[in-house]
C-alpha cells in the first residue's frame, strides 16, 4: 500500500525531487491567515485565506495562497461550483493537490453543507407538560435508578440544551442547585424544566421533592430564569408541578 499523498502529476506533496512547499508558517506576518483568525476572528478572512488554510501548504515556487487563489478563480470564485467537485476531480485538475489536500477540502464543504441543513432544523419546543413528557420518557421511564435532569429553553420555548444533573440510587439523588444556577447561567437559558424519574411507580411528589423544587425556583429568580414546570416521569405517567398548580 502507497502511504504517501500523490498529486496530479504522480510526484507527492513533498516529493524530493522538488524543492519543499512553501508553508504558512513561511509567509510574511501579515499574510498569515491563521494568524489573522487568531486576531479578528474567522470572518475577516477572505475566501482565498479561508482556502488556504485548509491546503495548509503551497508547493515548489507558489505559496499556498497563490494556490488557493488559482484554485478559486478556476471556479469563477463561486464556492458552490468548487463544492461540487470530487476527491477524484481535485487531485487530477489541480497541481499541488493530493490525496490528503482533497480529502480535507472534501470533507470541509460536506460538513458545512450538513451545517447549514441543521440550521433550517427548527429545535423541539416544548409547549406543554405534555410535550415534555414525550421528549423524555424514553430516557428516564425505563430506569431502576433515580436521575435528575434539566432542559434549557430559549424565549420560544425551544430547547438549546439538555442535561443531566446527577444520577442516584432507588429513591432519591443528589442534586447541587448551584451547578444547575451556573448551567442555566452558562447557557443563556431564557427558562428551564426540572425533570427527574420515581421508578417506584409512585407519581406524587415526595416533601424532599416540593423542597428541591423551591430552592431552584428561589435561586433562579435571583438570575433571571424561571423554572416553568418539574416533571416526575414513572414508567406508566407523569406528574406535572404546573398542572397540578403548585409551581
């Protein structure tokens, strides 16, 4: 098997028999892209830049910005047109290019295609007890053991994160309010759902219960985010705090 990164013309990237590639790391300060990433963020790139970095490496006499510019204007500049491309396609048209090279480019403007489909994907919202039981029940209904769990919503009521919060015995666990705080906190949660399991069967709330579920409430109203509803799922049902008018 041939490990090495074969360019169009059957020479590797870092063939001998040519001189060595010139590298980012060799160009002046100011056309490092990196660097101006590091400095401005990644949109003050160009295209050309953000190209480049991805090649990470020119060859003999051409600098990896060149390349990514010849590349580019091959293209007509339209990223849409170099996306479509193969593996196959990009190691054959363009000198300098290799297996490794292609691979890569391949691979970045796949995953960015997947990411702008997910972004088209509206997030669950949770409307009602209801809505929150069915997102959660396969998770915990099942359960011989407690868990304690907390979804952060936005001002829609959509979900930006879920988590798991502590992971118990048969009848109760331990949950750490402040670490739910800083969660919430570190999310920019507009609002969350306390949620844990009684594998018991048993669908009331416990006094230990009603008194967790206080002492969140209390110190999310200190950060601004309340607590809509605490669901206790059992494996036939639930039991919700809003509905039943004590949250």
């Amino acid at each position: 098997m041939n490990y090495t990164d074969m360019t169009s013309n059957g020479t590797t990237d870092m063939d001998p028999r040519n001189s060595s590639p010139v590298l980012i790391k060799d160009l002046n300060e100011e056309e490092k892209p990196r660097e101006k990433a590091g400095r401005l963020g990644l949109d003050s790139l160009t295209d050309v830049e953000l190209l480049a970095l991805l090649l990470g490496s020119g060859m003999s006499g051409k600098s990896v910005l060149d390349l990514a510019r010849e590349i580019l204007q091959d293209n007509d500049n339209k990223l849409s047109r170099l996306s479509r491309m193969s593996i196959a396609e990009l190691k054959k048209k363009y000198k300098g290019v290799g297996t490794a090279k292609a691979t890569l480019l391949s691979a970045a403007m796949t995953f960015g295609a997947r990411v702008q489909k997910s972004l088209t994907l509206l997030d669950e919202q949770m409307i009602s007890s209801r809505h929150v039981y069915n997102y959660m029940r396969d998770t915990l209904e099942r359960l011989n053991y407690e868990e304690f769990w907390v979804i952060h919503l936005n001002r829609a009521n959509r979900i930006l994160f879920k988590e798991r919060i502590s992971k118990g015995g048969l009848a109760c666990t331990a949950v750490d309010i402040k670490l739910i705080a800083k969660s919430a906190i570190d999310h920019l949660s507009s609002g969350i759902i306390l949620l844990h399991n009684h594998p018991s069967g048993t669908m009331q709330p416990s006094g230990q219960d009603d008194n967790l579920t206080r002492r969140i409430i209390d110190i999310c109203k200190i950060i601004d985010v309340p607590v809509h509803d605490h669901l206790i799922i059992g494996p036939t049902g639930y039991y919700s705090y809003r509905d039943s008018g004590k949250l």
